[in-house]
C-alpha cells in the first residue's frame, strides 16, 4: 500500500511541522510506503534536512481565505495515481488540495481536522463549502479530541465519519 500524505509543514518550530514529522518517523518505522506532499516554501528546508522518506515540495502557498489569487492553485489536482490512499494530515486548506486530487484520480480520501482550523472555515463563504466537501469526501475524518468532533458537527450541520485519537 503506498500513501500521498499532504501536510502544511515539516519543520519541527511549530505543531503542525512536529505532528508531520513524528508521524513520518512512525510510518518510515513501520516500512509504511508514502510520499510527503509540501507547500513549496519547505523546499529550501527539505533541501537541507536529510529525510529517510520521500517528500515533494509541490503545494500552494497557504491561505486562509479561498477567493485569494494562490488559492485558484487549490483546484489543480497532484498526480497521485501511484498511490493507493491519499490523506490530508490537517484541514483546510491543504485537505482541498488533497481532497481535489483523491476525486481526480479516484482514490480514497482521509484528512485530519485540528482544532480551530477545522470548524473557522466553516464560518466563511466558499470556504464552507469547500471543507463541508471535503469533510463529505473524506472515508475518516481523524481528530485530537471529543471537543473539535463536536465543534466540527456543531458548526458544519451534518454528520460524518469523525474518529477521535
């Protein structure tokens, strides 16, 4: 089984970079077949960290709000045809991105929701609409606890496949 894992960050200063790098230590540890998909921003940093794991600075910068002129570049899938799951580590808007890619070529699609950033673009339009799809797409939404599962269902008005670790 081979994994496109998207994530925002690598880089171990922030939550979402230590997240994304002691899962991929896991899964390398595991002999778990993926690919590290990143925003492009990482390359400079990917270029000079030696990693036992494959990673593909490829994504968009971040946005936080769809309508600006980079998120237009959330819509352009990644091939991901040599993989068998594709999984957004984190939310919008890099789960778009995933998610978008996943339909294109018709694979499964699983992501992660954290927080705040799972249920504030649910309060924004398009973007609503666009993480209410990816919530809908998703065959397991993964969360850090019973508070953003219930946020996320508060909030998004609908139920989906939401698990708890």
């Amino acid at each position: 089984m081979r994994l496109a894992l998207f994530s925002s960050d690598i880089e171990p200063t922030n939550g979402y970079g230590t997240i994304t790098r002691e899962l991929c230590a896991e899964l390398h540890h595991q002999n778990i077949d993926f690919s590290l998909f990143l925003p492009k921003r990482c390359a400079a940093y990917c270029n000079k960290s030696t990693f036992p794991f494959p990673t593909r600075c490829v994504l968009p910068p971040y946005v936080y709000r769809i309508y600006q002129p980079a998120g237009l570049r959330y819509f352009l899938p990644i091939d991901v045809r040599p993989f068998d799951i594709v999984h957004s580590l984190f939310d919008f808007p890099y789960c778009v991105h995933a998610c978008v890619s996943a339909t294109r070529w018709k694979k499964p699609f699983m992501m992660g929701a954290q927080g705040t950033y799972g249920v504030r673009p649910l309060t924004h339009i398009p973007e609503r609409w666009l993480l209410k799809w990816s919530y809908r797409s998703a065959k397991h939404i993964v969360v850090p606890s019973a508070f953003t599962r219930e946020k996320i269902l508060d909030y998004a008005k609908a139920s989906y496949p939401i698990y708890i670790i």
